[in-house]
C-alpha cells in the first residue's frame, strides 16, 4: 500500500487555525478576567436592590434603576467634592508637567558634579514606599517652616519657632508644593520619563539652536520642549490617574468635610459600618422598601464606585491613541 501525504501547506494551516483558537481563549480568559470587576459594578450599580438577593438573577438585571446613583451622590455630596478633586489634579498634573521635564532636561543635557549621584537619588524616591516618609511629611506639613524662616524669627524674637510656622494640614497646598519643587506623587517616574526622552534628542537641535543666539534656557523652551509633547501628554495623564486614586496621604491631611473623591468613595464603601448614614439616605425616600438598609448599602456602594471610575474611563477613551504614542517614545518598556 501506498502511504498517504498530507501537503505541508494544509498542516500549517490547520496549525495556524488551531494556534489561533487557543490564543483567542486564552484572551477571552484573561479578558473577562480583568473585566469582570467593572462589569459587576455596572451590573449591580443599574439593579434595583430588591434584585439583589434574587436568585435568579445573575448578571443582567430584570429592570434598570437610577436609584443607587442618585443615593451615591447625595452620600458623596458629588458635585463638590469632584470638583475639588479635578482641580487638585489638574494643578498637580500641571506642576509636574513643568517642573519634571526642566529637572529631566537638566540630566540629560548638562554636565555637572554629582550628577550620577543625584539622579540616583531621583531613583531612589522612585523604589522608597511612601509610607516610610509618611510620619515626617505630617510634621512637616503641620508645623510647616519655609526655608528656616519660623527658625530664624523664633531667634531673633525668643520665642518657640512654633508659634511663627504655618499649619497646611486640611489645605490642597499640601500636594502642590511638592509637585512644584519635582518631589509630588511619583514625581522622580516623571524625571526619568523626560531624560530618556531627552537623551534621545539629537545634539544637532540644540547646536544650531546656539547657532541662531539661543541660550540654554531658550532652546529648552522653544526648541526642546515642543518636541516633548508625547511625552508631557504621558506624565500629564500618569499625574492625573495618580493623584485620582490616592487614598493614604488625602485621607490623613484632608478633613472630613475636604477629602477628595477616591476618600470619599472608601469611606462609602464601608457604609456597612455607617448605619445613621445608610438611614438617612434612606429616608430620603429614593429606596421605597423599607428593611433593606444592608442593600441598600450595597447599592450606594456600587453606585459610588461607578460614579468614581467614570472620569478616568472617558480621559483614557478620549487619549487612548496619543497615550500610547507617548509611552512608546518615551521608551518604557514592561
């Protein structure tokens, strides 16, 4: 008996077919995986309470409700308290755009001593958590000294430099000032984005730049910088997302009445542990079924997180493609 051949070309075909089914299970699987949170929380955020406990209800609700995003709001007092947490975020994203990339621009371009050692520094505040530092930033920030003035006034007076510091606990200057001086929230990751960025800039620019009677500060303004756009646009939205979601150092220098909205969403959370808040909400007629506080805190609950998660979902939406463009030019890489 003769034996049979199959052609090369339909074996590789077939294996082509096969490698491509398993590649998209195996994305579909890590897909819904990372997805399932959020498709949980739209789920439970649109399903009426009562549903709740239905068995026969699982993902799609039987009818949709408002309900627990109208209690979320009222519960998160939402139109303030998101209005002070974009501009907390803006102003810092902003500071940090500028402030970093002229630190950035200065490692990557001039030559000075100890600049391996201070930028290892910079390096450093990227791997050193923040709560190792956290204790001093609150000394700091309530018995707040600039550049040694209360020292010096306190000399000259005789009295304690106590009395002549500034308390910045309970104010947004808190995180401002450090994203001014190149020190705020992941400030040394910008640093290193912009010298990478930098350093990958041609010397030419900068030569015919000199040519045409720039200085440094010029060419890094008019010269340097508009070819930066890529990356600034990835410090700006890393800046934003960053600042959106901290809850360790907001929830200890803001006051109850003045967190901001990551805050607030936790503490809304844990209504469990808040029976008087859960009650008012309640009885301010928005659930009509009365005994079902433990829902209804889950409901608040869920609305709240949507609520929280809306504005960054529509920044990536509308960024998505220069974000992107911004970190591959930026050259991170993992």
């Amino acid at each position: 008996m003769k034996a049979i051949h199959v052609p090369k070309k339909k074996t590789v075909k077939a294996a082509k077919r096969v490698w491509a089914v398993i590649r998209f299970l195996l994305f579909f699987i890590i897909g819904f995986v990372i997805m399932y949170p959020l498709l949980q929380i739209i789920s439970k955020a649109f399903m009426p309470v009562e549903q709740y406990a239905d068995p026969s209800v699982i993902w799609i609700p039987k009818s949709l409700t408002l309900t627990n995003m109208k209690a979320a709001m009222i519960g998160l007092d939402f139109w303030p308290t998101i209005g002070r947490t974009t501009r907390l975020c803006l102003v810092c994203a902003a500071l940090q755009v500028v402030m970093c990339s002229i630190v950035g621009y200065g490692f990557a371009r001039f030559r000075f001593p100890f600049r391996g050692l201070l930028f290892g520094l910079v390096i450093v505040t990227i791997v050193v958590p923040t709560q190792l530092i956290f204790i001093p930033l609150m000394v700091q920030y309530r018995y707040f000294d600039f550049f040694g003035f209360s020292h010096l006034l306190g000399f000259l007076t005789g009295k304690s430099y106590i009395d002549y510091t500034v308390n910045l606990i309970n104010s947004q200057t808190t995180f401002y000032l450090p994203s001014l001086f190149g020190v705020g929230l992941r400030s040394g990751l910008f640093i290193y984005i912009y010298r990478q960025f930098f350093r990958n800039m041609p010397k030419e620019l900068e030569e015919a730049a000199k040519i045409d009677g720039c200085g440094p500060w010029k060419t890094f303004v008019r010269v340097m910088l508009p070819n930066a756009k890529s990356s600034a646009l990835t410090v700006f939205l890393f800046s934003i997302v960053w600042h959106w979601n901290e809850t360790m150092m907001s929830n200890s220098f803001f006051s109850t009445g003045n967190k901001p909205l990551a805050v607030a969403v936790q503490s809304l959370a844990d209504a469990y542990k808040n029976e008087s808040l859960i009650s008012s909400i309640v009885a301010t007629g928005l659930y009509t079924q009365t005994g079902r506080n433990l829902q209804a805190a889950q409901g608040i609950a869920y609305g709240a997180v949507l609520l929280f998660l809306i504005p960054p979902l529509v920044l990536y939406i509308f960024t998505q493609r220069f974000f992107v463009e911004g970190v591959e030019s930026t050259g991170i890489k993992g």
